[in-house]
DNA sequence: GATATATATTTGGTATACCAACTAAAGGTC
DNA sequence: GACCTTTAGTTGGTATACCAAATATATATC
C-alpha cells in the first residue's frame, strides 16, 4: 500500500443539511435570530452560500426537535413558545433529568464527577457576578456533564433536543438573582449525592430542581408580557 | 364574497415527505421492512411514485427518530438496534411513562379511564387467544392512552417516537405467554391506581412495568441470535 | 373615490439534472 | 495464473428548474 490510511485532515463529509441545522441552532440559542422571525428559503440560503435543498433539510432537522415551525405557503419561523408549551417542556426534561440522576450514580467515573463538582464551584465563584453569561453557560455544561455521564446515547440526545428547547426562556430566568441563589442549593445537594452514589437523592433532586424552574419562568413569561404590552 | 371558505374536500396539502415518512414508518413496524433492509432512494423514490427529494425528507425524518439509519455513499438502512441499545431506550421510555402515570392522575377525564379500562379488559379476554397481534395492539393503545390523557403535547410525541423505535422488539416480547401474564398484573394495577387518582402507585407502576420488560427482552435478543447462528 | 377583479410577484413544494465518492468488474501486465 | 490498474456503473449529496398557492398591487369599473 502507498498512502492508504492517511485520512487527510480536510474535513470533508458531514452533510450540509446538518451543518446548515448546526450553525441555525446556534444562531436561534444566541438570540441571533429571536423566536417569531421569519427564516425565508432563498434569502436564507443565498445569505449561507448553499442551495435550498440542503437548507431545507437542516429547517427540517430543526423544525423535528421544536425549534422552527413551517406551514405551507409560509416562511418558516423561529418557534415562540408560550408558557404553557415551556411548562410541559419542562416537566418532561424534568422526568429525563431525574432519570439521568439515578443511571449517573451507577455509571459515572470518580473523574466525571470531579468535573462536575468543578463546574459547580466555579459557578459559586460566579454568582453574584454581572456578567451572567458566564455562569448560564457553566449552569447548561453542568446539566449536560451530569447527563453525559449516563452513557446512554438515546437520553442524551433526547436530553439534548429539549435543552435546545427550553435554552432562550432558561436564560432570561438565570437573569433573576433569586433564581440562581435557589439554583445554586440545589446543585449543591445533587453534587454532594453523586459522591455518595445516593441514586434517590440525586434523581429527586434533579427533578424538582427542574420543577421549582418553572415558577421563575412563569415569572420571567409575565414580565415580557408587560413589557410587550408597553412597547406596542 | 362567493364561495369563499367551502375548503373542498380534496385533501391537498400534506407535505409529500411527511406522508412519505408515515408510509415507511408503518411498512417498519409491521416488518415489511425489516431490520437491516436497505431503502435505495432511487428505487424506493419510484415504487411510491416521487421523486427523491420529498422521500429523502421522509427519511431524514425517521433517521431523527431512529428508524433509518443513513451513512455517506451507503443507501439508507433500517435500524437493527442491539439489546444494549434497546435496554438505553427502554429507560428512557419508563421514565417518561413514569412522568405520563403521575400527569395522567391530574388530567385524565373519567372517560378516559373508562376507555382505558375497558382496554385492559379486552386484553385480558385476549390473554390466552393464539392470535397474539390483537393482544399486543390493544397493549400499545393502553398506554398511548394513558400518555394521551395527560395532554402534554411534547410528552406525547416523544413517547411515541420511543414507542416506534421499541414497536417491534416489544411485539416479540408479547409473544412470550409469561410476559403477557406479568404485564396483565401490571396493567391492573395501573387502572386501580387511575381510579383512585393515586400518582404515585400508577407512576411506579409504569416505571416498574417497563423496566421488567427489559428481562423479557433480553431472552428474546438470546433466542434470535441462537436461531441466528443455526439459519446462518 | 371605493370596491372588485385581474395580474404580477413572492413563497414554499416538488421534480429533475448534475456531481463526487465508492464499488466492482474487466483488462492488461508481470 | 495472480495481482494491479483502470474504467464503467451505482450510490447518495447538492444545485437548479419548475409549479402551484397565496399575497400584494394596480387597474378598471361602478
């Protein structure tokens, strides 16, 4: 053989349609392109230097795991959900987090759960700081960590379509003071359950983390309510 | 105006993909397509009488669900999971029926539990009837049913998205006398749970219910791969 | 001037055409 | 005769072209 094996490092094959999906998600969870706004084929394809096609199979992608709506003869849309959509989100997520809670003390490595206490201290280090992105980031990473450790490819994926969901309205909670006061309690209380491989403390835990996140959004769904009213 | 708002009947509009996707998904389930058949574009485009690109959108579709399995330069494939990989999907379902149980308590109209109980009395008129297919149907009804109750839109796709990826290795499972008798004990201790609005009793319940179903499932996983190795 | 109709434009939906990567078979060389 | 090379054919991936429905606009009529 000459030079079977190299594998030469260009990047060449995932398909564009889950590129296109990859970068339109990112732009949807930054706000980039807020929920309501039109995602018009042709403009949106041209702006991306691709065809429709695979634009379209990437709005497809999005449009199955809730992020973007389409209906005929209508340009497809960033999804808005309302609070009672969020709500039921989130008692699912809720359900797939308590789960992870109780498979992550049978399957997580001493080392995973190192990482995950280190997210946890560094967003103790972070709580009251102004800048929040910071610590909404850490906060998503530590859920994520603690899924991840699962092992379990079907409930991280599913895990992670929600997460992707429920993204926009998680951020503009972490926002309130009392919200990550609350959050930081109840990290601590999950973390200190790992260690001790506590699966009912950490999957209860884990669910009503995620359930007493709901009165804060309902919050959050209020106050953009009165704000929409004032603005027009 | 004229003859605004008749909306004649024809039923126009329903993306071709999605009607496509719906097709493939039921020639799934009941084992036209079996697992590890491939699905050329070309050909299968031809067979339903379309061009690629909407069944292409049908089969990015089932790939999101886990049906299809696609790879670069590879003809699609349907997905022929191992039993490690059932067993992740089965957790992932109990936890999710576990959360329908405890919503279905509040939500659930007294009709539906009628209707619900008079599934699992029609299973039980079924229990020992040679022609298990009828038996296995109303079992898949009974707890689309209780997910349905609950009124949780996102729930209820998700259950039945894991509900098509495990259609076909439960339905083995119920061929299986001894499974069929458990799952009757089970089911009536669901409905008792349903009357009394016991959240807490039915959630276990369905928990529970799924979980042992992982034992039957993996005799099942034994006895395919013992014929296996006999036929070839 | 208001309304209604016809037309032009824009949209998403579908079909077709083209391309690159992979596979396999045929042919040539040692 | 075995092995390597080349070429023809198949596959999925992408781009383009076409179509129908919906909408907005302009024009004609009352």
């Amino acid at each position: 053989m000459k030079n079977a094996t190299i594998d030469l490092p260009s990047l060449p094959r995932q398909r564009l349609g889950d590129q296109i999906a990859d970068v339109l998600r990112q732009q949807i969870l930054l706000g980039q392109l807020p929920p309501g706004k039109n995602i018009p084929e042709r403009e949106t394809a041209a702006a991306l230097g691709v065809s429709r096609t695979p634009l379209r199979e990437g709005l497809l992608t999005l449009e199955a795991e809730g992020l973007v709506e389409m209906s005929p003869s209508k340009s497809p849309v960033v999804a808005n959900p309302t609070f009672v959509e969020v709500s039921h989100l989130l008692l699912v997520q809720s359900a797939l987090e308590e789960l992870a809670g109780e498979c992550a003390c049978d399957e997580a490595t001493e080392d995973e759960i190192d990482k995950i206490e280190d997210m946890h201290k560094m967003m103790l280090a972070n709580v009251q700081e102004p800048d929040q992105i910071k610590f909404f980031q850490i906060d998503m990473a530590f859920h994520e960590a603690i899924v991840a450790s699962t092992k379990n490819p079907s409930l991280i994926k599913t895990h992670k379509q929600y997460h992707s969901r429920l993204w926009r309205v998680r951020f503009l909670s972490a926002r309130r003071r009392a919200a990550r006061d609350k959050a930081m309690i109840d990290h601590g209380r999950i973390v200190e359950g790992l260690r001790h491989r506590d699966k009912e403390q950490v999957s209860s835990e884990m669910r009503e983390h995620l359930r007493r996140a709901i009165d804060n959004i309902r919050i959050v769904f209020a106050e953009e309510e009165a704000s929409a009213a004032v603005n027009g």
